[in-house]
C-alpha cells in the first residue's frame, strides 16, 4: 500500500519518490502537515504506478533509483505537464544542468531545509495554477494564429486555450513584445526571471523556451527561432 497521508483540507497532491523510506516518511509527514495529498514510491516502477493512480499535481523526484534514473521518470512525467522537483545528492553541475534539460521545474539537493522545500513547492504550484478563459475586450494583441491577453495572462492559439504557467507567460509575452531582436539567455533571465525575483541558470531558459514551443504546437520553431550561439527571436506570423 502506498503511505498516504490525507489532510483534513484537501488541496494539492505530491507525489515523494526516493529509496530513502526515512526521507520519504520525512516529506509526506512534513507536507501532511500543510495540508498536501502524499503520495510515496521508492522505486521507479511504483513511481509510474503511483502517477497513474494518484494523478499528482507535483512530484519530488530523486534521481539515483534502484531500478531506473530519476531523470528517465522526469522526462515521462513532465510529458503529462506535472511539475517536478528533482531532490537528489547529485550536486555536480552537469547534473543539475542534466535535471533541467529533462524538464524538471526545480532542482533542490540534499541535505536540504524542509522549510525551503516547502517554499519551492508553494511557488512552484503557485506558479502552475491554470489560466482562466475570459470575454473581455481588454489589452489584446493578435499575432498570426495566437492571440495575446494581457488583461488575463492568457494566450490561445486557432481559439484553442494554451495551458502556459505564469512564468511561461511572461516569458512568451515579453519576447512577442519584442519581436525581430535577437535575445540572449542572460537578457531573458534580466528581463523575465528579475522581475520574479528568483534566481536561475541560462539552460533553464532552453527548458522553458521548449515547455512553450510545445504547448503551442510549435514543432517547426516557426514563432519562436533559435539562434546558434546568440539565443531566441520571436518572429512575427502571418495573419
């Protein structure tokens, strides 16, 4: 049986997989108290399981697993855009760098403050709450196929609603305001990620300029074109 931990206040569920029971049982009674769902698995088949069953909204993911890399199942997961936090002993740089091209959203390494494990799950999930749709005629930018509300924080493309979190928004919106110019990761993180007052690494832009090519059904870079060396340019579509 998976340890569950049901709180009183059913809000968010978290999905803990790591081979550590002692961590495991650590997390889930940390967040049951903050009236999370958990959910545990200790090894990467129960973990695949487990998300079927449990349908998690976040998942703290080691890396080193007894059957299969965490990294393997975070590339899976982010599949279905469940947001992953990568909590692992993994502390070299190629690692981390490795966390984030398979698309996790976080990367905390151990040992770690529960404290601080539970702010980045805060802003993470706050972070992924969905767009509403809305009617009004507010601040509206048509570009091609995509239309941007600013008023909302929402895009959609041919009508259909582009499921972008918060973050990705700013990002697609700052570049669609800035069309034909070439812009570094380093600039994109000054402009975008400055303004959330967080800190990141420049291969976290490619992870996120990916999220949303994806999203918005961009498969030939037609929006969104990289630059060999320089960074991205969003280009204007025809109408």
């Amino acid at each position: 049986m998976p340890y569950i931990m049901t709180p009183s206040v059913t809000t968010h569920k978290i999905l803990v997989v790591d081979d550590d029971a002692a961590i495991r049982q650590l997390i889930a009674r940390f967040l049951g108290y903050g009236n999370y769902q958990v959910a545990t698995a200790e090894t990467a088949a129960i973990a695949r399981q487990r998300f079927t069953e449990f349908a998690p909204d976040l998942v703290i993911l080691d890396v080193n697993l007894p059957d299969d890399s965490g990294f393997n199942l975070c590339k899976e997961m982010r599949a279905h855009q469940t947001l992953v936090l990568m909590l692992t002993c993994l502390t070299d740089r190629d690692d981390i760098l490795a966390g984030f091209e398979q698309g996790a959203d976080e990367y905390l390494t151990k040992p770690f403050d529960l404290d601080v494990l539970k702010a980045k799950i805060g802003a993470l999930l706050k972070r992924q709450q969905p767009i509403e749709t809305t009617r009004d005629n507010g601040n509206l930018l048509k570009i091609g196929r995509l239309l941007i509300n600013n008023d909302r924080c929402e895009v959609t493309c041919n009508g259909e609603l582009v499921p972008l979190t918060f973050l990705e928004y700013e990002l697609f919106y700052f570049l669609a305001t800035h069309p034909e110019k070439v812009w570094g990761r380093k600039e994109l993180i000054t402009e975008v990620w400055a303004k959330q007052k967080e800190e990141t690494v420049e291969r976290k832009v490619d992870v996120h300029i990916g999220q949303i090519r994806r999203k918005i059904g961009d498969p030939d870079n037609d929006c969104i074109r990289t630059i060999r060396g320089k960074g991205y340019v969003f280009e204007k579509l025809p109408s």
